[in-house]
C-alpha cells in the first residue's frame, strides 16, 4: 500500500496541554496502515516560541525523532535542549513537554504507542 503526500490529513491545535501556539500535524499514517499498538504517526511542527504544555501518558508511551530546528524538551522535571536526529521516548506513566527556543520552525516526528499488556 502507497499512502500518496496529497491525500493526508492535517490538524493543528492551539495551546495543546496547555502550551503556547499552534501545533501543526501531517497524519504520516492513518488506521489502515498502523500496526494496532500505534495511534499516532505524524511529523509535528511548532513554531518559535511555540510549545506543547507539560503532559503525562498512561496506557501508551511516546517518542519524538527531531528533524529540524531546536527545542526545549522536559522529561520529567529534567530540562534539555534537543536538535536535529535526537530521539526522546516517554514512557507509560512519565510526562514530558516541547517548546521551539530556536528561530526556525521546530519538525519532529511524533509516534504513539499504546502499551501491550
């Protein structure tokens, strides 16, 4: 199966878990694709200054593979600075959250998991 560029879906949200700006996704996958443990496959953009708010994941884990740009990411209270080709994961009761401190847009790909057990 081919999933074509121009057949995709889009969504952006404002203040996503109470961050600042517009989060934009590209639906890379949808369910016809998606092994049944991913809910989510999207490459995410926020622009500078924007971010997602601090948030906590149960029954699921996510990871985020950073494709242009840099960000601030919060792993549970730890701050670090992520760029190009970092990958963060998050896992089931663990909380994170992403602010674009560069002056460019920040691109990520997003990937949820559901956990298995």
């Amino acid at each position: 199966m081919v999933l074509k560029a121009d057949k995709r879906e889009f969504a952006k949200w404002d203040g996503v878990e109470g961050g600042c700006g517009e989060l934009i996704l590209e639906m890379v996958t949808d369910k016809r694709v998606n092994p049944s443990n991913v809910s989510l496959c999207a490459h995410a953009k926020l622009d500078p200054g924007s971010g997602i708010g601090y948030h906590e994941h149960y029954g699921e884990s996510e990871i985020y593979y950073i494709l242009s740009g840099k960000g601030l990411y919060d792993d549970n209270g730890t701050k670090r600075e992520v760029t190009v080709g970092d990958v963060t994961y998050t896992p089931h009761g663990q909380g994170h959250s992403l602010e674009n401190i560069g002056d460019c847009v920040l691109e990520f790909m997003a990937i949820i998991n559901t956990d298995e057990r």
